[in-house]
C-alpha cells in the first residue's frame, strides 16, 4: 500500500507520537533518523520531493538539467515564501545546500556532497552545482532531508542555536514551529500561506510527542489519546489490527533492522563471531513472531526494497550471499576456534521498545546457544539516538540494534554512510580499497545495469566480512485514528510532507 484514503474535511487539532523519541535537533544538516527527519519534513520543503511511491518530483526546484556530466542547474520556483513572509532565492538555496559541506555546521549528510566542487548563485532563481565527477545520486538525494532549505538571513542571525528550542527554525514548508518545550512536546500550526495547492495542510494545529515505551504508546493510539504514529510497535500489532476506534495500514519501507558492531576488539570484532551469530539467528522466525509477518528476513546491508534498474542482477547476486538458514553446528565450531569468545558482548537496544527487547532477546539466547555471553543495554532515547553519529555515545557497548533505513530505493545511497573508512557508520575503520573502488565507479555511472554489477561485486566483499548482521526488512506500521486519514503508508513518509496530507475523511 502507497497512501490510505484522502483526507478532505478539516481537523482543529491533532496528536502525533514519534516512536523513536524526542528530535536531538531540528537543523535539517544534523537530522538523519526518524524522529528529527519526520518533523524537519513537515516544516522544510525540498528542493524536490519524494512520492510515495519512491519518484521525484519537482518541489523548491521547478526543473533542472545537466549542462554536462559534472554540472547540475536547478531553476528555483519564484513566489514561495518563508514563514516570516521573506521570499525565497537562490541565496537561501546555495546557502542551505553548502551548510552540508561545512564541518562547522556538523553535517550528518555530508556523504551525498561528496562529489560536489561548487554551489554557486547563478541567477535570481537559479543555482549550478558543479561535481568533481559525476555524481549519479544527488539528484535523488535533493528529495530527501539532503535538500532542504531554510532562510539564510534567519540561519545566520541565530547562529549555532538554529534547530535547538531556543532558536528554531525558519523555512517554506506547510507547518510552523509553535514552540518546542523540550522534554514535553513540539507544537507545529499550519501554514495557510503554503505555496502549493496539493499539500495545503488541513489540520490546524499538530502537537508532536515521543513516546517511546511500547505499552504506554500502545494504550494511547487505542484509547485516542495520540491520533497517529509511524513506526507503529510491531509487537502490538495484534491489538492495533483489532482495534475499533483506529486503522493499522502497512506500506512498502526500506528500512533494515541489523546488528550493528560498534567495535573492532572485543569477540564481536572477530569476523567468525559476527558470521557465527548470523548463522545463529532464524531470520524467518524472527520476522513471523516478533513482527507479526510484517517483514521479510534479509541478508545485505541494502535490502531486496532498494533493488531499483537493474532487478535481476541485484537478485543473482543477493542468491550468493551467505544463506540465512540456521547452521547452529557450523556456529558453534566458529566460536569455539576464537580465543576469549565468551567475554561479554554489549547489544544496546532502546529503553522502552518492546519489539526491540524482543529481538534482542532472541538474539541474546541465539548467542547463548553457540557460546556466547550477550548482555543487554537499554538506552534512554536520547542516548540511543546519539549513540549513532557521536562515539563518546557508544562507550561500553560492542553492538546495536540498528533500524536503518534507505533514502531513496537505492543500495548507493546507504552504503555512503558505511564507505569508504571514516563514514559516518564505519564504526569499526572497515577497509577494502576494492568496495571504495567500486562504489566510487557506481556513483559515476548513469547507466542502471553497470551499477548493479559494480554494488554487487562490493556487496559480495563487505557482507564476506559481517560489517553487520543483517535480520529483517520490516514494513512500514501506521495507524490512524479513524477521525483522521490521507497520510502516505510507504516509507516515503519520511521526506514527504505528510502532515500536510492528513485530514478528516469528510
């Protein structure tokens, strides 16, 4: 499913939980998990913009077109204005896309800049973006939280506080910040002066929480309490599928839960441990009991989801990974052959969530049962969260339960994040000039098949090594209450403005 019934009447307010905890930040450069991202969207606008079906539209950029293979014009749409009535140019834009390739402005994003020489105003309403090589994602990527734009004079004006309760935000997107109380909620109220007819939000006002405690979530969606959430838990399923004051809807995500090492010492930076407890694990019974059959076992860093151009060479090539059947007897004699295997390996989940308990409790007692000893860490959400982008976060752990996610439906924009050493992901200085190489080729092609065949070649490589252990693709959960509806169901959620699609259903 891509998107639930159309909302047409108008609601005076709502409540939205984000299920992965309060925003660390709202400065769209430093936002790159779901809870950050969703509400950055909604008040943000792109350069393009991501359907839910996963195409790219035109958005903040009318149009744009290569002048060559390294340079890039977009023709910025006139008459779209700020919150603060200021219209937006071509300033705002250069000026928002550069803030990813300063270090100053801590960029979480920065991979998809990489190949980017220059930003530069090149009319009222146009900007060029001149590539060092060709670069065949960052097109893409301006539908994504990569290409959102803010006011420059307002960025400049608050400085480092930019995103932070204290200094907000400023963009063109069809809600305001009202207010963030941290600890407590953020108000969002509708824009009327929203540029673009289709999205012209309905809902008044949105007040946005996060609670990340499954039951307590749970209890709120079905006694009405919230009125909606993405990343429903997928250990209430049963309940929310049942329920009779809302709808549970599931959509097409490319999301990846996997284990995550987060160290190059220790047992799990033995690469006969890491595949040891792959093999361990029953991805197939994971996916039917944990998440209710809503999700696929997987065995890459990029799932089936993201194949895009070129299907048949990304399924050949994902046939010759290491299976994910259970070999507990191959397992254990893996184990068995490291030195100080049954030191403790720290798997950190996120307080509260009990999907993720659960499947750190299986795979707790999958560990046990070849000889290892898994120990268990629940972080409160706004530790787990940095635990991803700031190493000081990540002390005393080996591994985390990761429910990364794609961008785009393709394997180049994650593996981006993991390659080449000192990504932002490459937690354990992973090193292969071979899948550096290749995904470098990639990136420079425009032609689909040639693509494939380069992110396979490296795909054989890194999964050789478990960098992670993959588990499951699970589907995207949201659940409306039945006084609301219009939300997109996929995963494109996440850069779609979907607040402004949501409304009542008559």
């Amino acid at each position: 499913m891509t998107t639930t019934p159309a909302g047409k009447g108008k609601v005076s307010s709502i409540v939205w939980d984000l299920p992965g905890g309060e925003p660390t930040t709202l400065d769209y450069v430093k936002s790159a998990t779901y809870s950050p991202d969703l509400v950055v969207e909604n008040m943000c606008t792109d350069l393009l913009r991501l359907t839910p079906t996963f195409g790219v539209k035109p958005a903040l950029a009318t149009s744009w077109y290569y002048t060559n293979p390294t340079t890039l014009v977009f023709k910025i749409r006139k008459g779209v204005h700020f919150w603060n009535g200021q219209e937006l140019t071509a300033t705002d834009v250069a000026y928002s896309m550069l803030r990813n390739m300063n270090s100053a402005d801590e960029p979480v994003n920065g991979a998809y800049y990489e190949y980017v020489k220059s930003i530069t105003v090149t009319g009222p309403y146009q900007v060029t973006v001149h590539f060092t090589t060709p670069d065949e994602l960052f097109v893409k990527e301006m539908a994504t939280i990569s290409g959102a734009i803010a006011e420059k004079s307002y960025m400049v004006k608050v400085g480092k506080t930019f995103g932070t309760p204290k200094g907000g935000v400023m963009c063109t997107g069809p809600y305001e910040l009202s207010k963030w109380t941290a600890g407590n909620d953020i108000l969002l109220k509708a824009n009327p002066h929203f540029w673009t007819s289709g999205y012209k939000p309905k809902v008044s006002t949105i007040t946005v929480k996060w609670v990340t405690n499954t039951s307590t979530l749970t209890s709120g969606l079905l006694s009405g309490e919230i009125d909606g959430a993405y990343g429903a838990p997928a250990t209430s399923y049963p309940e929310l599928e049942t329920a009779s004051d809302g709808k549970l809807y599931f959509g097409k995500s490319l999301i990846i839960t996997e284990l995550a090492p987060t160290s190059n010492t220790g047992p799990i930076g033995n690469v006969k441990v890491r595949e040891a407890l792959s093999l361990a694990l029953d991805r197939t019974a994971i996916a039917k009991v944990i998440y209710g059959g809503a999700a696929s076992a997987n065995e890459a860093l990029t799932p089936p989801t993201a194949w895009t151009g070129a299907e048949s060479i990304y399924k050949a090539a994902y046939s010759k990974l290491p299976s994910d059947k259970v070999n507990l007897t191959e397992a254990k004699k893996l184990v068995s052959s490291v030195p100080g295997h049954t030191k403790p390996i720290v798997l950190a989940i996120l307080a509260g969530d009990e999907t993720q308990l659960e499947l750190g409790t299986a795979v707790q007692q999958a560990g046990k049962e070849i000889g290892l000893n898994i120990k268990l860490d629940e972080m409160q959400s706004l530790d787990f969260d940095s635990a991803f982008f700031t190493a000081g976060y990540r002390k005393g752990i080996n591994m985390i339960v990761d429910n990364g996610y794609l961008d785009v439906p393709t394997p180049l924009d994650y593996l981006g994040l993991w390659f080449p050493k000192g990504a932002i992901f490459d937690y354990t200085t992973y090193t292969s000039p071979t899948v550096n190489a290749d995904l470098k080729k990639a990136v420079q092609s425009y032609t689909g098949k040639t693509r494939a065949r380069l992110i396979t070649s490296a795909q054989s490589l890194y999964m050789k090594d478990f960098i992670v252990i993959p588990v499951v693709n699970p589907d995207e959960g949201l659940f409306l209450n039945n006084s609301i509806t219009g939300a997109p169901a996929s995963f494109a959620y996440i850069y779609e403005p979907c607040f402004a699609k949501l409304g009542a259903p008559k």
